[in-house]
C-alpha cells in the first residue's frame, strides 16, 4: 500500500486501460490473445484479458508458466478470471503459432520494466511468433524484450502498434529501439496519487516545447541589434572556411543580433565576402591557417562583451591549435558553445573540464557565479572524451553522456538518432524531433551556432539547450519534407530554421501560463 493505494488496485486500472484500448482496436469478430508471463505485468494482462471477456470477446490466455507460479498479485488477478470466454493455452503447444495468426488482436503482458537479461526459451520463441504473425500488438507498459533503461532489444522483443504504458513514460521507450518496438504510444492513468509521482526525482524526460516555452524571447519593437546578443565563433581554418560560415549563418537565423566569425587570418583571405550578413575578423595565425599561439592575443581582446561564445567547427586538430585552445579556455567567462575540434583538444587532457566549470570568484560586488558550459560531441567525439569505442557509446548512450555531465561539470548533448541532453545535476532529457536526413556534414556545426545564437540573446541556459536541440531537429524534419531525408544538406536545415521557429512561437504562446 502507498499513497492509500494498494498494487492490486493499480493493476486493476491498469488492466482496465489496456482493455479499453484493445476494445478500440478490434476492427474483426476474432479471439484476443493474451500473452502471460509471470510477473505483475501478467497480472495487468489477465484484468485486462477478465474484462474483455466480460464484455463478449473471446479471449485466448497463452501462458508460459503455471498459475502457481505467478507473482502474487497477478495470481489474485488470476484466481478473478470469469468461466466464460477465456481458454487457457500452454506457450509450448505446437500449434501456438497458428492461435495467434486467428487472432484480430494480441496483448502482450509477458515482461514489465523488471526485465535486465536476454528473452529465451519459450518467452523468445513466443514473442516471435506473435511478430511474425502480422496481428497488431498492444504491449502493457513496456514491449516484452525491450529494457527500460537503455531501449535495448534483450535478444528478441515485441513489435507492437501501440504501447499502453502506465502513469508515467519510461525512458527505454523513447530512446535505442524503443522507438521502433513500442509504436505508438499512449500513457495511461492509473490513479497513481500524485504526491508518489512528485516525490520521484526526475532523472529523465522528453524534450518538449513546455520545458523552454516560458524563456522563449519576445523581440521588444524598439529592440536593436545590440539588444539582440553579439554570438563570436571562432570556427574553421584554412580548406575548413564553411563550417565558421554555417555556424554564423545558424546564429542569425536563430535570433541573435550579431555573428562574428574569426577566422586565421589565411583562411579569411579565402572566405567570400559575398556572405554580408556575418561579421569577420582576420586573426594571426603566423600564416599556418590554423590558430596557434600567434593567436591568442588577439582572440582574447574579441571575446570581451560577447554574449556567447562557440569554438571548434573546423578549427583543425594540429598541435599548435590544440595548445592555444587549451590555453584561451581558462580565459572565457560567456556562455560557451564547444564542439568538433575543440573536443579533440580537450580530449588530450578532459580534466581540465572540472577547472573551467568551477564557480569563478569576482571581484566584489560581483556574486559568485558558475561557467556555463556545454559540450556537443557525436559518438565518435564522445568515444574520444570517454576513452572508450564508439560501440560503447552506443549502447549506453544516456549512461555516458549523464555520467560525464555529473563528472566534469558541464551540460552534454551527445549528438544522434534521439539527441541525449545531459544536464551537471544529472538529469538527461531526450530529443524527440530529427531525422537520418540530417546525417550530413555540417549539420552539426548548425547545432553549434544555433545553441550559440540563443545563448547570446540571454535565454536561461537550460532553456536554451533544449530548445536549440529541439529546434534544430525540427529545422531538420521540416528540412526533409521538403528535400528528401536523401538529398539534405546542412544549409537546407538553416533555411528551415524561419518556419520552424514560426512554429515554435506558436506553441510556446500556447502553453498554459503558470
């Protein structure tokens, strides 16, 4: 019993969701399968299965243990099932294959969130089955054979057209394969009492507008320029021009009043002045092309009253440039975008993460204040940071971007199908929009002056990470609609940029004031 509710009371309601969805999905006059399990995940499947039958459907339990050996709870659910409508059939009979392909509609109550080993035997050979029957599947909570941490497939797991999942969105739904094995997903209300939920501590969510929509800007009609935030990228190199210019180009659009790009002085000699709208400026570079010590002075002075700061598109992995940046890092004070190269530059020595990002001391009456810091590497660039294998990262996604986050002191969007955001405090918010379109160069050096370009406009740091992954991923989905996920290339999703902040505006002006 918790919150004056007890786990045969939650199963009830529960099992009484994933019945009414079945019933809103029967398009035939055909026996409902049921698959059961043994744990409290069968016992939402055999309510479920109880008023079904109550209602006149013909209802098939395929069980892969005995009564006895359900959890206790389940087994109360068990011992309630009616005499009428319901037929018991054991999960090793030859001919469950054929049962299920009769079937209008399969439920799928076999495993829960409780399940951190790979589906065998007879639980393996039944969820397979029951894909390859072709009758849609509704999966209770969470599809069997999926985690529900990770989104893993533990050997084998349920495809289902609709998840019915209970009181609150797991995370393994949304990320790795659940996205592919949960279908649609509806998130029941199982009169869970809301103090339990609040007590939880949130470690996980979904990106959303509503996480962003209450620092969206509103441009003043008197704003000028300056008012709008000044966005420095120190970007590209010599054969690298275009990343700097992407980035810029991402920070205007994204709202900020000014993008300057500095450029080694041999690369700015290369860059076309045709590009009007953003800013350049020419730094030593001892006529390398790249950055290097030569150029430090002088990117110390232009970072002064910037109100972000985004370093690495394309800036080069050469060791002159590796050793200035990691000697301009400790001297930036702005909100700091880092990505690409300068990741690399990091790499060789991560922790001197942990001394940027402590709180810096100024003078009085200034109050003590913390760097605000965000890195965005992708996979490869994670593996790097982490000294690990890019198939590591991988396969724990969330894990490495929220422990490196926690580690070092900095927020973390780990780059990828479902982009991880991955705050100091822990917790890891999941990026819903993007697409394979956007595997295409570039596309993250956009990210990059997307962040940078809200950062500048003084959105709440939180705020502006997530709304600059979510907008960036919607740039792209609206990029690929109209391109093809085939043909995009990175600028597709900047000129995209104006009608998916259209839309966000609109959805940030719908959202409940608080």
């Amino acid at each position: 019993m918790a919150g004056g509710i007890s786990a045969a009371q939650l199963m009830e309601h529960a099992g009484v969701a994933l019945a009414c969805a079945a019933r809103r999905a029967i398009v035939a006059p055909a026996p409902i399968a049921c698959l059961i399990g043994s744990g409290n995940n069968a016992g939402d499947g055999l309510v479920a299965a109880r008023h079904l039958a109550r209602a006149g459907h013909e209802v098939w339990l395929i069980c892969t243990t005995k009564p006895d050996a359900l959890s206790p709870t389940a087994h109360q659910m068990w011992k309630q099932l009616p005499n009428e409508n319901i037929h018991c059939i054991d999960a090793t009979a030859p001919h469950v294959a054929a049962c299920l392909q009769r079937c209008a509609l399969i439920i799928d109550a076999l495993f829960g969130t409780g399940l951190h080993k790979p589906v065998t035997d007879t639980a393996a050979e039944l969820i397979v089955a029951a894909n390859d029957s072709g009758i849609p599947i509704i999966a209770a909570d969470l599809p069997s054979g999926l985690c529900a941490d990770s989104g893993k497939i533990l050997g084998v797991a349920i495809r289902a057209a609709l998840t019915m999942t209970f009181a609150v969105p797991k995370l393994g739904l949304v990320i790795g394969d659940g996205p592919t094995c949960a279908g649609r997903v509806e998130i029941a209300d199982i009169q869970l009492p809301p103090e339990i939920i609040a007590a939880q501590p949130i470690t996980a969510q979904l990106n959303k507008p509503s996480l962003f929509a209450s620092d969206w800007p509103i441009r003043a009609h008197t704003a000028h320029k300056g008012e709008c935030g000044h966005c420095l990228l120190m970007a590209g190199s010599l054969g690298k021009i275009g990343a700097g210019y992407l980035a810029a180009r991402a920070a205007l659009r994204s709202g900020a009043g000014i993008a300057t790009l500095a450029l080694p002085a041999a690369a700015y000699e290369k860059f076309d002045l045709a590009a009007a709208e953003v800013m350049v400026e020419s730094i030593p570079d001892g006529t390398h092309g790249f950055f290097s010590r030569e150029s430090l002075s002088m990117l110390q002075n232009i970072c002064a009253k910037k109100s972000a700061l985004v370093l690495g598109p394309g800036i080069g992995r050469e060791a002159a440039t590796i050793a200035a940046v990691q000697a301009l890092l400790p001297q930036l004070t702005a909100p700091l975008v880092l990505d690409a190269d300068a990741l690399f530059a990091i790499a060789q020595d991560v922790s001197m993460l942990k001394k940027l990002s402590v709180p810096l001391t100024q003078p009085s009456p200034q109050r003590e204040r913390e760097r605000k810091i965000v890195i965005t590497p992708h996979p490869g660039e994670m593996a790097t940071l982490c000294h690990t294998t890019v198939a590591a990262i991988q396969e724990q996604r969330v894990s490495f971007a929220r422990g490196f986050a926690t580690t070092h002191r900095v927020w973390v969007v780990l780059k990828g199908n479902r982009t991880i955001i991955a705050a100091p405090d822990g917790v890891v918010t999941v990026n819903p929009t993007g697409n394979a379109g956007m595997a295409t160069a570039g596309s993250g050096d956009v990210l990059a002056g997307i962040l940078g370009g809200l950062l500048a406009q003084g959105i709440p740091f939180a705020s502006a990470i997530t709304a600059g992954v979510y907008l960036h991923g919607l740039a792209g989905d609206m990029a690929a609609q109209c391109k093809t996920p085939e043909s995009m290339l990175a600028g597709d999703i900047i000129e995209a940029l104006p009608d998916a902040l259209r839309l966000l505006h609109t959805k940030s002006s719908e959202q409940p004031s608080s």
